[in-house]
C-alpha cells in the first residue's frame, strides 16, 4: 500500500532528526509524554481559522489556595479551563520567588493530567529544564534574556520531550523570533511586567499580539500565541481579536467564588471575537 513507505520513511527521519540533536547538544532525545493526546496537533498546515477559533484558557496556579492546590487545580479544569499555568520565578530575573519542579510532580501524582504549561522567569534557564521535564511540564516557555544560547536552550527543552515556547515582556523586541520559528510550539507575550500577579492589562500588548499572529500566519506553523496579565471577561475578547488563541487568568478566575461562571463569561466573550 502506498502509504506504508511514506510512514516509514517519516519514522525515519524522526530518528534522524533525534539523533542529530543528541550529537550536538550531548543530550539524549526522550519520547515526548502523552499527558495530553488531544493537544498534539503538530500539522504545519493548520489553517489560521483554527488557529483563531481553538481558543485555550490556562488558569495560574500562582493565584490558587496552596493549602489545597491538587483541589483548586482539579476544580478549576472541572470548571471548563484547558491547560494549567506554572509562573516560575527566582528572586533574580524577576523580583519574586515562587514554585519549582517539585509541585509539578505532585499535581500529577495528585491525579493532573490536563497539559502543564511551565513559565519560566529564571536566570539562568537550562539548568533547570530537565528537572520541570522530568516532573511532567507538558510545555516550558522562557525569556531569552534568561539564556545565552537562545537556540540551544530550545533543543534542550524539545530533547526533555517538551513543547519550547518564547517569552517577549512588553518592552522586549521580536526581533530573535525570526531565527528560531521553526523550533517553538508556543509564543507568550506578556501584557505586564512579570514578578507579580494581578497587574493591569498593557493596551500596548494587542498591537505586539497583532505583530505575532502576522509572523505566525506568514509562516505557516503550527504555533499557539499566548497572552499573560491582566485577562479578564471584559477585555478577552479584544485581546482574542488581537490574535491571541491562549489566554493565561489568575486572580481573575481564582479569586471569584464560581469557577464555573467565570470561565463561562470569559468563553462566551470568546464566542464574539471577530462577529
């Protein structure tokens, strides 16, 4: 049948491909974890309709009760949320100091098993990469500024059997995206300056969002564009005409008394972006 050496021919270069980045970065190529079958689109053709239209909200545990976070988190995706948020910070990037890798691997021993999308506000970034791989990071996004090989730190997150993602604060130029599109699976601008949560949203962010979703679009990639601070109901569906697919709440969701509701509102604001 035709479509057999076609198959083979993909496994392949595959493994090609997992072994060229194992001799350059000296880093074994893990197989990529299947928390999350439903969220492995990976097709390059992916039109720009879904890209628009599958929207994604991925509450902050950063604004969850931590004296009960495996049932804030398993109440908050029972409420409707798709994705979990980790704003991982090191009181040297960015002036806060918050969670690591060990409260990873306990949501997913607590039973988690939506993606985890891990932020990284550190400095340096590789070192600790492998372990939030290790813990059950679905995706790790981190700053530039955090790392000194751009390029190779992307290699080290994908050969941990990790989706890699950039992050771009509201003052950082685009300007490394166009060398590195072809290695990211996510794109997050930040619509506050990280350390802290419950900031206001920086209108400046849409256009930088707009900007985005043009070079993704021109691309041609499967890349989802996330947006963080300052989300709420009444402003998530600008920033979703903007271009933004995945939407990063913390206190504006955790801080309500119905999870439920708020996620609701914020889908059914969603559901007008772009009538």
């Amino acid at each position: 049948m035709p479509s057999v050496p076609r198959v083979r021919k993909s496994v392949r270069k595959e493994s090609a491909r997992k072994n060229l980045i194992a001799s350059c970065t000296g880093i074994p190529v893990r197989q990529e974890r299947e928390y999350h079958s439903d969220f492995s689109v990976k097709s390059p053709s992916v039109s720009m309709r879904y890209a628009m239209k599958n929207y994604y909200i991925a509450p902050s545990i950063l604004s969850a009760d931590f004296a009960r976070l495996g049932d804030d988190v398993t109440n908050v995706l029972s409420a409707g949320a798709d994705i979990v948020h980790f704003d991982v910070m090191d009181n040297h990037y960015v002036p806060n100091l918050t969670i690591g890798p060990l409260v990873c691997a306990a949501l997913r021993k607590h039973g988690i098993t939506a993606p985890v999308d891990v932020h990284l506000m550190v400095k340096p970034v590789d070192r600790i990469i492998p372990d939030f791989a290790e813990a059950g990071a679905t995706y790790i996004t981190f700053h530039p500024e955090g790392s000194e090989h751009v390029d190779r730190t992307l290699q080290l997150i994908k050969s941990s059997g990790c989706k890699a993602g950039l992050v771009f604060n509201p003052a950082t130029p685009l300007d490394q995206l166009k060398y590195v599109m072809d290695k990211l699976d996510m794109i997050l601008l930040m619509s506050v300056n990280p350390g802290f949560g419950g900031q206001s949203f920086i209108p400046s962010a849409l256009d930088k969002l707009r900007e985005v979703r043009s070079l993704i679009g021109a691309s041609g990639l499967d890349i989802r564009l996330e947006i963080d601070g300052g989300v709420k109901t009444d402003n998530i569906r600008a920033i979703a005409e903007a271009g933004a697919d995945t939407f990063v709440s913390g206190s504006a969701i955790f801080s309500t008394p119905d999870y439920k509701k708020t996620i609701s509102l914020m889908r059914a604001e969603l559901a007008k972006a772009g009538n």
